[in-house]
C-alpha cells in the first residue's frame, strides 16, 4: 500500500475512532452515573412517558457508537499492527509470523468475549468481587501468553483495549441493547418487563463502564514508552487501577453531592 494513502486512511480512521468512542462512552458514563439514580425516583406514570422517548434516542447515539468505535478501531489495528510487517506487532528476533499473529490477535478477542459471556453467566455473577478476580487472572494469562509468544510490549498492551473493545461492544449489540428494546416495549405498553432482562442490561452495562477506564489508557499508552517496558505485569496492574477508580467514580455518583445545584 502507498505510504501516502496508508498516513491518511490511518488519520481518518484514528478520528473516527476518537469521536465515535466519546460518543459511545459518554453515553455509557451518563447511563451509570447519572440516569441510573434518576430513574430510581421515577413512578409508573413518569417511566411510561420518559422512558420511551428517552431511551430510543440515547440507545441510538449509544450503540452506533460502539460499532463505530469498534468498527474503526480493527481498521486502526490492520493499519498499524498487521500490515506494517511486524513492526509493532511482534517483538524482535521472534520466530513468529506476522500471519500466524494477526490470526492469534483476532482470536483473542473472539475468545476473549465468549470466555467473558460464559463466565459471568454461571454463579460468579452473583459474587462480582470473586467474578472479577478470575476475570483478571484470566486476562494476565492471556496478556503472559501473548508477550511469551513474541507479541510486543506495545502489542500487549494494545491488546488490552481490543479485547475490553470487543467484549464492550458485543455487550452493546448482543446483551444490552436486546434487552433494552424489550425493556423500552413493555413500559410503552404500560407493562413491568421481565426482571431479568433490567438485571442483564445493567449488569453488562456496568462490566462496560468498569472496562472502559483502563482501556481508555491502554489505547493511549504507546505515548508512554517507559510504562510499556515493564510488559505484561504493568497492563494487568494498570487495569487493577482502573477497576479501582470506576468503583470511585461509582460511589462518587450515588453520593448527595452530585445531586446539588
């Protein structure tokens, strides 16, 4: 591919991909921290004429955000990773192919979410604290392996944010918003949804909001040349952080500060 052509397909799509994912996440911000509780207050007669009209239009801007995000964000990866011969992808010297890792580095996020689905589909789901430690130990095997592969530091911790992505916006499109137009139809029809689906999508949703803040980092953290050296170890700790500044941002949002004028 031209030089040329590649500088400007990578700066349109790297657009793209910041514009859709402030859109996708901060929809995803307002649903958690802010329409989480003001809902709480809502009566019958409020969800019935809220809901339907709110909803719709903010699950819009939300979803195709996500596809967008996630949509430009593989482009971004092709460009950058998979047809630049290797030279961010894998580490020097290493006896593995650019083709073999290309298909290992799409794997991993297929697997990553379906390993992620069916987890927290069995009784882990109802001990989230248990839940997300095996969810950690299980994504610093995967990063270990990758690195042990000959997967770069960069490509590491790139991988971070591509498996969070894909897991994030299968939720959207799989689990959240199924739900979600189920939820939306029978308060319109002025009758209670199933308990279950309110549970799933706010549980995904709340998986999504604590994966995106250390995803957030992982996506910029090329910058950071000196925090990509220390590999692996640092991707899973500076996801550990993340996860512990979402919990802040959670009890942040629930606190009567937020609510004052």
């Amino acid at each position: 591919m031209d030089e040329n052509l590649k500088w400007w397909m990578e700066a349109a799509f790297r657009w793209i991909h910041v514009v859709a994912g402030v859109m996708w996440i901060g929809h995803l911000y307002f649903f958690n921290f802010v329409n989480s509780h003001v809902a709480k207050t809502f009566d019958a007669d409020s969800k019935k004429k809220v809901v339907p009209e709110l909803m719709p239009r903010a699950l819009y801007w939300f979803r195709w955000g996500a596809a967008y995000t996630w949509v430009s964000g593989i482009l971004l990866l092709g460009l950058v990773y998979y047809m630049n011969q290797g030279a961010y992808l894998l580490q020097g010297g290493t006896d593995l192919g650019v083709g073999t890792a290309t298909a290992i580095s799409l794997a991993s996020m297929v697997l990553g979410f379906l390993v992620y689905d069916i987890l927290w589909k069995t009784p882990l789901k109802a001990n989230p604290l248990a839940g997300t430690v095996v969810s950690v130990v299980l994504l610093a095997a995967a990063l270990w392996g990758l690195q042990s592969m000959g997967f770069s530091e960069r490509a590491v911790f790139i991988h971070v944010g591509a498996i969070f992505g894909t897991a994030m916006a299968a939720n959207v499109w799989m689990r959240i918003w199924p739900a979600q137009r189920k939820i939306i139809s029978a308060i319109k029809a002025g009758q209670a949804p199933d308990a279950a689906l309110p549970a799933l999508a706010g549980l995904r949703s709340k998986h999504n909001t604590y994966m995106s803040v250390p995803l957030i980092f992982v996506m910029v953290s090329n910058h950071y040349p000196t925090i990509l050296g220390l590999g692996w170890h640092a991707a899973v700790g500076f996801v550990v952080v993340g996860f512990i500044l979402c919990w802040l941002l959670y009890a942040k949002s629930g606190s009567a500060a937020t609510a004052k004028f």
